[in-house]
C-alpha cells in the first residue's frame, strides 16, 4: 500500500515555508501520489502551471474540511496518511497540526531559537520523526539526545532561477543585491554598513535590496542592531520605507534602490543585473533561499560563515563564494548559539576583490552555479525530503 502525505502548512510562492509545501506537492503529484492539505492553499501565489498542477488539491482541501467541520476542535486521527507538522521556535504547532493527528506524524523545522528547554524537547520527542534542513540544526537537536533527526536541504528551480543576459536596467553602475525580509537575524543593517564605506571608494556603486515582506513589523527588531539603533518607518501602504531609512545614515538618493515586492517572474532577471549580492545573515537555521536564487543566478555571493550558510559555502581551500570568517559571537541566553556578527571590514575586502578581479568573481560564481544545479535544487529536496519522512 502507498503511504500518503498531509500537509499542515499553506502552499505559496511568496515565502520559503509555501516553496517547501509547493516543491513537496508537486513531486508527490507527479509520482501519482498527491498529498492532502491540512491548510487552504495561496493559489493565486503559484506561476500558472503550478496552479493548474495543484489545484485538485485545493479542490479536495475543501471537501475535507467540510466533513471535518462537524468535529468542531475536536482532535481528528486520520489513520491512512503520515502528517507532516510545520513547526516554528520552540516547536510550537500550528492550528492544523494541533488539530489533525496522523499514522505518523513528522515534524519539520527550521529554527533560529536555540533554547532548547525541557518543555520545548517534550514538543519535539512527541513526533515520530524530525526533519531540518541545515546541518546547524541536525547537530543542535543532536545535542539534547534527539536521534531520530533527518536532513533535507531545501534549493531552486532551475527552469525558473537561472542566468540572463543583463538589461543594464541600471546602466553602468556596479550594482550590489542584499534580498530577505528586513529583520535583525538577516542582517541588512550590516550590509547597508558595509556599502556605505564601499561606495566612498566607489561612487558609482548602487544597492538594490528586496527587504520587503507581508510582516513589516518584523523589522522594528532591527533597533537592536549596534549600527543602526532606528527601525526603518512603515508607510501608509505598509510598506517599510528602506530609500529613507537608507538616507538617514548618509547613503543619497539615488545609492539605494528599493524592489518593493519581488514576484516569482521578477526574480532571476534583477538578480543578472547584480555584480555581486551581500548576505551578512547573523542566523539561519536553513540554508538561505536568496543566497541560493543569487548563486542560481550566476552572481558572486558575499556569504557570512555562521550557522546554516555553512552548507552553502563549499571547500575551505576553494569555496564557491567569498566566506565571511572574521565572525563574532553573539552574547546570548542559550536562545542564540551559533549566531554571529560580521566585520564590516571584512565585507568591503570582499567587496573589493570582486570589483578588482572579474575573472576570479566569475570562476567562484560559475562554481557555486553548478553547486546548486548539482546538489541544491527543488527535485532533489523533495525527493530526499520524502525519503527521510517516510523512514
């Protein structure tokens, strides 16, 4: 008998928990064994032949809720699928996973928290089966006696993320791309840090960030940042105002480039009009889908050397980014291990060597760009995903 799936988690091409539901589905579909959603999917999210490909799901999502609606909050069993549970920090459920139960039930996880307390261990020895996808994570719950731990590293798709010839949109400007939602843990107020001095030696220089997200607010966390104490303002349309956050510490108008918010369509064509792309992340308890997108695009990637870019970074004797190993520790209160904080310094060096030397900027960005075609694509996460999950 066919093992089935269940999601918990909505499907969606604007964030990387909707990409994993996304990639994971369309795997399964294809190998004639479509999952069961738990949540409604973001349909009008997927490119169109994603949604045609999925859209039976949602049918069938809404037929499922219907017969579940009589059951109220009651805990429903479902005896013939394996769950798959989105966890958040803390492994704290959603109202899904808190509400459907499995024949297994699997919890999957990217988390930055690392308290790792008696109360949060008793959420995560509940579940048959853990998934992360970094080996940060893995060798954390590796740690606190966990075993059954397995890893999938999440990737791209390469028909979708992949080289275009530029379209000087940005005429002959050196142009720098730093992209993920604006919050403390990513570390664009590092990034914006390091352009500032870059562009003093080169005025030709221009940033272009996509650091908007559906959760503004997450940015106010940045006033914790040592080099940028005041949170970028929120605008009436919601939106966080980077250009004037931007000119606040000295950068003019016309140095930074705000993207709004990027679409699926949009994405590999910015990124092959980018130099080089900037991620100073003091966390990720992933491996970072922007930094991967960038590598899939062919850009040289400035990459900190700290928790989950660890998997990204490749050989120390010849990595296929330039690594940021001047990293500081973090003070922390057991929520924080492994988080570190990037040199400045150390990024413009960087910076610098691949504005001095093309040649060499090409052969590492040629270099992570068969990486990801090789070892980090969606097929092969789903693929290894569903293998792990049904151990």
């Amino acid at each position: 008998m066919t093992r089935r799936f269940a999601l918990t988690w909505q499907l969606s091409e604007i964030h990387g928990w909707g990409l994993v539901g996304v990639h994971t589905a369309l795997h399964l579909t294809t190998h004639g064994n479509p999952p069961l959603l738990l949540d409604g999917a973001m349909m009008d999210t997927l490119r169109p032949e994603n949604m045609v490909a999925l859209q039976p799901l949602e049918e069938e999502y809404h037929r499922y809720m219907t017969m579940a609606a009589p059951y109220g909050d009651s805990t429903i069993v479902i005896p013939d699928v394996d769950i798959l549970h989105a966890l958040g920090n803390g492994f704290v459920s959603g109202a899904p996973s808190r509400r459907f139960q499995g024949r297994r039930n699997v919890g999957v996880i990217a988390f930055e928290d690392t308290r790792l307390d008696a109360a949060v261990l008793e959420r995560a020895r509940a579940f048959d089966r853990i998934v992360v996808h970094s080996t940060y994570n893995r060798d954390l719950l590796l740690e606190q006696g966990l075993t059954d731990v397995g890893l999938a590293f999440q990737g791209v798709d390469p028909t979708e993320i992949r080289p275009m010839p530029p379209s000087a949109r940005f005429g002959d400007r050196f142009v720098l791309f730093s992209g993920g939602k604006l919050e403390f843990r990513k570390g664009q107020d590092i990034a914006l840090m390091a352009f500032r001095l870059f562009r003093q030696r080169h005025p030709e220089a221009l940033l272009v960030t996509a650091w908007q997200s559906p959760w503004p607010e997450v940015a106010l966390g940045i006033s914790e940042s040592p080099l940028t104490r005041n949170p970028p303002g929120i605008g009436p349309d919601g939106r966080l105002q980077v250009v004037d956050w931007a000119a606040r510490y000295g950068l003019p108008a016309g140095s930074v480039v705000d993207l709004g918010m990027v679409g699926r369509s949009g994405i590999a064509s910015i990124l092959s009009d980018c130099h080089a792309a900037i991620f100073p992340n003091r966390c990720e308890g992933a491996t970072n889908l922007v930094a991967m997108e960038a590598m899939g695009c062919g850009v040289p990637v400035v990459l900190s050397a700290n928790t989950g870019h660890l998997d990204l970074i490749g050989p120390a004797d010849d990595p296929h980014c330039w690594p940021l190993t001047k990293q500081t520790q973090l003070f922390h209160r057991g929520d924080r291990k492994g988080w570190k904080e990037s040199s400045v310094d150390e990024i413009v060096a960087q910076l610098e060597a691949i504005h001095a030397n093309p040649e060499e900027a090409r052969r590492r960005a040629d270099l992570a760009l068969s990486f990801i075609r090789r070892e980090r694509t969606w097929d092969a996460f789903a693929k290894s995903f569903i293998e792990i999950c049904s151990l």
